[in-house]
C-alpha cells in the first residue's frame, strides 16, 4: 500500500512538470492595421488569438481566426471576410516558430527581447518570418508582445482596384499576450 501511494504521488508530480511545460492562452489580442494617410482608418482586432508555448524548447504556436477579427465598421468588416480573407475558405492563420535562445530560468519582469523564426500561413499560403518579441514572466504567467510587418502580396492577398490607393500592402501586425 506504501508503495501504490508513493507511485500515484510521483505520477502526479511528473505530471504537474509535464503540464507547466506548456503554457497558453485563448484570449491573446492581435491587431492590425493596413491604413493609408487621407483615408478611411484600416484597423481591427482579434481577442480570441491562442497561443501555446513549450517552455522546456522554445517552440510556439499561434491560431486566430479570421472572423474573430472586428472593426470599427460592420461593412468593412465583410469586405476583409468575403472579399479579401476569403475567411470561409481560408478560416484561419496559423504561425510556427521557435525561440531562439529561450530559457524560462532567466525570465524576470522586465521585458526582454527575443527573436522567433518560424512560418506563417494565411490565406492559403506559407511565409518564412522572422519576428522580434518581448518577454517577461511575472508570478505564474508569461508575456509576449511584439509589432512587425506582413505584406498581403506574400500571402495571394489581392485587393481590388477600387480600393488598392486605400489599404496599405504593408500590413502592421501588433500582438499582446498572457500565457499561463
């Protein structure tokens, strides 16, 4: 009986190491912002970004969905869905990366920065990134934000003539997220 109780307690204590491995979040926010000077303001944001991030390797993951992002404006909002996105074909962007020279031993509540390689799939089509991002661990929970670039020609994103002077290609992409 001994024996069968120290078993189950070293089980469950690997299986808490196992667990705080991977932290996550569903309710990371990600914005982004195609506008042009003298127009109509470009922008949206998405608060049900996931993120899972294995902090024994580095490597991260990140999923939104499309429709999850909103605008300021419901018919803008339809033409990025149906016109552009495509969002019932393409429902979703996906980034794969890793961190390079992670360690969540040298973690501390300032932020500091690291750098990711990875992959990013939008519409249908996957792009090699590299991307800058700030890291800061604080009680339990792991931050990341970072601000960089896409180009929606990367991506098949074609933007019709009517509105090509309107929307920058150049698209600035913002993330915030708290992973636990």
């Amino acid at each position: 009986m001994k024996h069968l109780l120290a078993l189950a307690l070293a089980i469950l204590a690997f299986n808490n190491t196992v667990a705080q491995e991977k932290v996550l979040t569903k309710s990371g926010v990600t914005t982004f912002e195609a506008s042009v000077p003298s127009f109509e303001e470009v922008k949206a944001t998405n608060k049900l970004s996931g993120c899972i991030l294995n902090t024994k390797t580095g490597e991260i993951v990140g999923l939104l969905m499309m429709k999850n992002f909103k605008f300021k404006s419901a018919l803008m909002e339809e033409h990025f869905n149906e016109n552009y996105m495509e969002s019932d074909k393409y429902p979703k962007g996906v980034f794969k990366g890793k961190i390079q020279n992670f360690n969540i031993e040298n973690l501390t509540s300032n932020n500091q920065d690291f750098t990711i390689n990875g992959s990013m799939e939008i519409h249908g089509k996957s792009k090699d990134i590299t991307i800058t991002v700030k890291i800061s661990k604080k009680e339990n929970s792991i931050f990341l934000s970072s601000n960089f670039n896409l180009n929606t020609d990367d991506f098949g994103i074609e933007l019709p003539i009517l509105v090509r002077s309107k929307v920058a290609k150049k698209v600035n992409v913002q993330i915030d997220y708290s992973l636990k």
